[in-house]
C-alpha cells in the first residue's frame, strides 16, 4: 500500500468508529477484507486511526469537519507529511482536496487544543493543578514500549543480547530497576525468545516502578486483590524471590492465562476465589477511567462520562472496604490507579481513611504520564499493630 492509500484505509475506518464501532472491531474488520495489506500497511493504518483517536477533537478543528477524510487532513496538518502530497487522487488515495477543504479549518483552542471533552479538561485542571496543560499534551502522543527484565530469570545484559538476537533494540530506563525502552522493533517482541522464555514482560515503566516502591520482603503473604491479567502479580513475585503471590479478581476469567504467565517467568502464583486474612500486603490495583493511560486506549477519553468517575469512586471505595479486612495488624493496604483525577485518588483515600483510622499513609505517590511512563498513582497505608492500636 502507498503512504496515501493507508490515509484512505484509515479515513475509512475513522468513519466507522465515529458511527459507534469500536476501534479494534474496525481495525479486525478491515484487515479482513484487505488481504493486500502487509503487517507493515496493517501498522501503518492501525497507528493513523490511533493518532486520529487521540486527537479526536483537535484534527476535526485543523480539518475542517468531522468526516474521517477531514480528520486525517487535519492530523497531516498537525503531524505532517504536508497534505499535499497525499491528498493526489493517485491510485487507491484520497481524491485531492477541494478549494474549500484546502482553505478549510481552524487552530484548535482550549479543550480542543488539548483533546479532552470540556468537563474533563475542567476535572483534569482540578486534580493536576499548573501540571494539567502538560499532562493533557502528553495523552496526545503514542506511548513508549516498555519491558520489565524478570530478575528470576535473566539479568539486563543477559536480556539486551537475546533481545539483539531477534533484532530488538532497548536501552535501560532510569524510572525502574528493571524497566527497559525498546527502540526498535518493538513489534517483534510478542514472538521474540526472550519473551516467549520468560526473560521479559511488557510492562509500562510507571507500573515497574509502583511495585518497586511497596514496602516487600521475601517471605510475606501477599495478596493481589486486583489481579487482572497479572502483570503486577509477576513483578511482586520477582520481588519476592519468586513468590508465592496469592491472586485474586472479582471476574476470575480476566485471569486465565496467568497460570502459562507465571509458568513460563519461573514465578509461583496461587489464585484464590475467596481470599482470607491475614496478608502482609495486600495490592488493590482498582478498576479506574484509566485516564492515565489514555495514550495506550485512547476511546477512553472520549467515552468516559461525570457519571462514570461516580460509580468508579464508589467501587474503588468499596473494593478497599473489603480489602481492608485482609491486611494483617501492622500489614500494609497498597491501593494504586493508573488514573490522573482526583476523585480516583487521592478523593478515594481520604474517604477510605476517614472510614478506618486504624490505616496510617504511610506514603504517596503520583506518577506522571509522559516518556517516562503512564500516569499512575500509588497509596501505601499501613494498618496499626496489635499493641498499636
Ligand atoms: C486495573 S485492572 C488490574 C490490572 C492488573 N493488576 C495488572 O497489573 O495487569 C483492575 C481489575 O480489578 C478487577 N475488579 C473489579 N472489581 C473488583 C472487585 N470488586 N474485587 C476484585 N477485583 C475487582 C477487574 O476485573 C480488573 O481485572
């Protein structure tokens, strides 16, 4: 495919997404029925209608309408190549602009600018304060790949060769002990031996860096309360010498190929439908908006509702309620969303501590989204011991 006949594809698929498809469900369909298309064109396409997704509001501003083709004109207007070039009528490309297209269009300004639906511009300013503005721009760019080298099983030199093997490039990351950036090649990491042997997992940097400042020693009794697909299960485990790490999630489905995971990183993870007290630690990594990994799944941005932040606060809340119950006297409640609002965090624990004074901060962290990672935040609360209290 040329560069002009992605643009078209994308346009296409763009239109479709603004009809209420999900975006992967019109990437899926599309490549079906492009049998012409390479994994290099599929990447291609697939990278345009993220970008557009991204800046969903502003290319609509810079193009002129809302129309997929008017998106992407205002996506090359903002990212380049010049429009010109690509808007030829040439074979299977878009047809050139019309006068009215080409003079069409405006600079973006306040939330468009910053490619965030008004009210969350408004909650994002709230939470983030002078940092806001810098952390709305960071959403609008393509996250960085990240792997986490699996302590139990290679070292990073070890890890860079067999990554150089496959033809990956990476380089150490300073935010976590373990983290690496990937520089090239990043596609090929999913069928690369150093992953399929357990070497590395990707894991965002921020995420490495959370579990690196809960406060473990080996031989504890940990508990992931959240456990999901288990990426931060694995890094407790590696934490822990290996674990054991007891893994627990409210839809136990989400958890199904955690067993091959932590087979395959050499880590002992033991799922349990119904924990039980007393854990050392117990890790609630809460369902959340997501908002600060918007640049991974940017639909979020545009689909999130005031109503939604409500109802998520209320189980985030709810989740640290019960959680609470399994930490040991002098035990610590780690509660960490991959969120940038208030109402997530910090909103959430203070409701939650004036619930239970018997839980002490004992620290706070927020990670911002940008080239050193996603957005996260962290709260670690230690209860208070037998004699303590
Ligand atoms: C942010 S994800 C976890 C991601 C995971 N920890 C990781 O690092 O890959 C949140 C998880 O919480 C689970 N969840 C939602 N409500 C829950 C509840 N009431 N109790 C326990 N888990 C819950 C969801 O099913 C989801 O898998």
């Amino acid at each position: 495919m040329t560069p002009a006949a992605r643009v078209q594809a994308a346009s296409e698929i763009i239109d479709q997404i603004a009809g209420g498809m999900a975006a992967e469900k019109a990437l899926t369909n599309w490549a079906r029925g492009a049998r012409y298309a390479g994994s290099k064109d599929r990447a291609a396409v697939r990278d345009h209608v993220f970008d557009a997704l991204r800046r969903w509001r502003s290319s609509a501003v810079l193009g002129g309408g809302e129309s997929g083709r008017l998106r992407m004109l205002g996506l090359l207007r903002a990212l380049g190549p010049a429009p010109a070039e690509v808007f030829t009528g040439g074979p299977h490309g878009p047809a050139p602009l019309t006068e009215e297209e080409a003079a069409g269009g405006a600079e973006p300004e306040g939330a468009a600018a910053l490619d965030l639906p008004d009210w969350l511009w408004e909650r994002l300013r709230e939470s983030q304060g002078e940092v806001a503005e810098e952390v709305a721009l960071s959403l609008r760019d393509r996250a960085e790949v990240f792997l986490r080298i699996n302590a139990l099983k290679a070292d990073a030199d070890v890890a860079l060769e067999v990554l150089e093997a496959d033809g990956i490039s990476a380089e150490r990351h300073s935010g976590a002990a373990g983290a690496l950036r990937v520089t090239q090649g990043a596609r090929k990491i999913a069928r690369s031996r150093a992953y399929l042997d357990g070497l590395l997992e990707l894991q965002d940097a921020s995420s490495q860096a959370v579990v690196e400042a809960l406060p473990l020693e080996t031989g504890q009794r940990v508990l992931d309360y959240c456990a999901g697909g288990g990426g931060k299960t694995l890094a407790l485990a590696a934490r822990l010498g290996g674990g054991p790490v007891l893994a627990h999630d409210a839809n136990p489905r989400r958890m199904s190929d955690l067993p091959a995971r932590a087979e395959r990183a050499s880590a002992v993870v033991e799922i349990v439908s119904a924990p039980s007290g007393p854990h050392d630690l117990v890790l609630c990594d809460a369902p959340c908006s997501g908002s600060g990994a918007w640049r991974r799944s940017p639909e979020g941005k545009w689909r999130l509702k005031p109503g939604d932040l409500d109802r998520l606060a209320q189980t985030q809340g709810e989740i640290l309620d019960a959680a609470a119950g399994l930490v040991a006297p002098g035990g610590v409640l780690a509660y960490v969303t991959c969120s940038v609002l208030t109402q997530e965090n910090g909103q959430v624990v203070d409701a939650f501590r004036a619930r239970h004074p018997e839980f002490k901060a004992e620290l706070f962290r927020e990670y911002r989204p940008g080239r050193e990672g996603d957005g996260f935040y962290l709260a670690v609360l230690r209860q208070a011991g037998q004699g303590d209290r």
